[in-house]
C-alpha cells in the first residue's frame, strides 16, 4: 500500500536528520542529492525541520563557484540525555545534547552509602553533572543506567546483583524515574559495553559478535543479527556462574560461594594466580601490567591466564559461533594485544569455531558510552517523530 503523505514526509524527515547527524553540517543541496529528493522538496524538508526546532542554520559553504549555500545542522538543543554507570565502588554520570556531544561527566564515590537513600544519592550524581553541563533543572529527555545485574522483564526486580545494597526496590525504575525527573532505563553493564563497542569500538560493522567483560566480576554481552541477546530473565551473558574445566560447579547460585567461570578468570583469580607466579601487585589489573614488563615468570603467568579466559570462551563459542569476539574490562584492557594474542592461540587449540578475537578499542568507559548511545536511540526516537 502507499504511503500517506504523513508517512512519506515523516520517513524523509528522519532520513534528513539521521544524515546530518552521520554527515555534520549539509546544504539543501547535498541534503537533495543523498536523499534522492527534489530541490523544492529539501527545501520544505528543511523549512519543516527548522520550525520543529529540530535543525539551525550553522554558516554557508564557500570556496565553490556560485553564491554560497545556507549549512544545516542538527539542533543539539532538541534533546539532553543521561548515561550511568554504576559500580560498587562509584556512580559515574554522563549528560549529552541530542548529536551526542558530551556536556559535562561527574562521578561520586558510594562507600558508606545507606541502602535507603540510593535513589535520591543516584538523582543528587545526575542532577549535579545537568548543573554542571549548564542546563537548567528537568532538561533531560531521557537517562540510561549501566548496572552489573539484570532487570527481570516479568518482576521489574534487579537479579545477579546481590553485590549491590540499594538496588533492590520492586519500584526500581519508578522510583529512579520519579527522583531523576526523566525516564530512566536500567540495562545489564556488560551489554552496554557491547552497545558502544559496536556503535565507536571494535565490533564496528559486526553483527553477530559476543564481548567478554574481565574485571572484578566475569560477564559476557551476545549480539546476534545486530540485536543484543538477553535471554527470557535477562541474564543471558551471566557466565560468570557458567561451569568450565579447572573450577569447583557452584551448586546453589542463590548463596554467595566460590566456583564456575569466575573461579578461573575473576579479578581475585587473577590476583591468586599472579601471586603463585611471583607477580605481587596491589590488584588484578595491576598484576597483569607488571606481567607485561617482567620475562620469563610473566609470560607464563599470562599464558595460563590466557588458557582460563579461552576455556570460558571455548563453551561460549560452541554454542553462538559468532563472528568475533572482543576482550574488555579492565584485565584484558591491562593486558593489551599480548594477551589478545595469547587468547587467540589458546581458543584456537581447544576450540572448533575460531572467531577473530579483538580488544575493545572505545576510550574511557565503555559502560557509560554504551548507556549514551542507548539514551540517545531512545530521545531521537521520540524527538524526531514528525508529522
């Protein structure tokens, strides 16, 4: 069936501004010839879009024959979003305006945080970083919150994160929703990880990928066909529990005790293991980057290590066979493309699927970047709907 006229402008207009927001200032002009539509036509287009406050005028082209041609952007202030990242150690906040321009970052420490108060102290984090990217009070669209858990569909409760005191209100996403003065969506970490590494990192282009997230906890992230995975509960990616050679089976994950995936590849495993090496460092990350710098005792300390993240890797990849695989968090960040490589080596021995393995390559926090790009999809979703 065709189209309404409604329908037709609507799609034309979303393509208008998705390519201003891929390409940087366009003419009326260029906007024509990428769209395929008539000068008369981009012009209204364009007309439309100005008066939705949606684009503004930012300059003339120069330098080509002719009278110069008005440039267009996308207007940054058509939207603000929020990205979250929690951990249990800090909050880390980040605001942006609708391109993705990031307007100001805060983190606050959560040591000696009462239960109780976690909400308002989360709004206190996002309602400082609004003040400091110099917005006023209630500016924000939309906000995106990175946790390492995973919010049941059915109950709307946090599950796999008992590490988090605070967390665990059946009102949840109200109540943050409610004290942030926005909607707030709470998304597993490890999957916003992979949201950014293929939107800016390494799975860029990829459409079938999993990300294995090594830090102080083990979690993986699965995109199949482009869409992240996330299994009926949620947990999906919850492989730190996963039984794997060379690690005690966890027998009653409702209580807190040792064994699975994280048993070989955690941060304290990690620590343990350095130590029976000779490595003595302050922390995991630590230990590997000593690794690094020392012959000999240090190259068998990652070998092993490399050995226990491939044998993780090896169940993963038996069952989804994705395209690639790419290393995060902050043990194979610390171990860089040594570790990369000696990964690479070991799944290849033990494993009959051999994706690519890659490091992650988004800079910072690929947690909060992850939540940005999530918060954005959702505010230029109902920002740019015309009619």
């Amino acid at each position: 069936m065709a189209g309404t006229p409604s329908l037709l402008r609507a799609i034309n207009d979303r393509a208008a501004l998705e390519l201003l927001l891929a390409n940087g200032p366009l003419s009326r002009t260029q906007i024509g010839t990428l769209t395929g539509l008539s000068k008369p036509t981009a012009s209204q287009l364009l007309a439309r879009l100005e008066a939705a406050g949606l684009v503004v005028p930012v300059g003339t082209t120069a330098g080509g024959p002719g009278p110069n041609a008005q440039l267009y952007q996308v207007n940054p202030a058509a939207g603000y979003v929020a990205g979250l990242d929690v951990t249990t150690t800090h909050v880390r906040v980040a605001v942006a305006d609708i391109t993705g321009g990031t307007l100001a970052e805060h983190q606050v420490a959560t040591k000696g945080w009462p239960a109780a108060e976690t909400v308002r102290r989360v709004a206190d984090a996002v309602a400082e970083t609004v003040r400091l990217a110099g917005l006023p009070e209630g500016s924000l669209h939309q906000a995106v919150l990175g946790i390492g858990g995973a919010l049941d569909p059915v109950t709307d409760r946090l599950r796999y994160a008992t590490h988090l005191p605070g967390w665990h209100s059946p009102r949840l996403v109200a109540e943050l929703s409610e004290a942030v003065g926005a909607p707030v969506t709470i998304e597993n970490d490890v999957n916003l990880a992979a949201i950014a590494e293929q939107a800016v990192g390494a799975a860029r282009g990829s459409e079938d990928f999993v990300l294995l997230w090594a830090e102080e906890g083990i979690g993986a992230a699965i995109v199949i066909a482009g869409r992240l995975h996330r299994g009926f509960t949620g947990g999906a990616g919850e492989v730190g529990y996963m039984p794997v050679p060379g690690a005690p089976v966890v027998h009653n994950v409702r209580r807190k005790n040792s064994g699975g995936f994280q048993e070989l590849a955690g941060a304290p495993a990690v620590l343990a293991l350095a130590r029976e090496h000779g490595l003595n460092a302050p922390g995991a990350e630590q230990a590997v980057a000593l690794a690094l710098e020392t012959p000999g005792a240090g190259e068998e300390f990652l070998a092993v290590l490399a050995d226990r993240i491939a044998v993780g890797l090896a169940a993963i990849v038996a069952v989804v066979d994705p395209e690639l695989l790419v290393l995060a968090g902050g043990v194979p960040t610390a171990g860089g493309e040594r570790l990369r490589e000696l990964v690479q080596e070991s799944l290849a021995r033990i494993a009959i699927p051999r994706p690519e393995v890659r490091s992650s390559t988004v800079p910072g926090s690929p947690v909060l970047h992850g939540a940005l790009q999530r918060a954005l999809a959702t505010a230029r979703d109902a920002a740019f709907t015309t009619h």
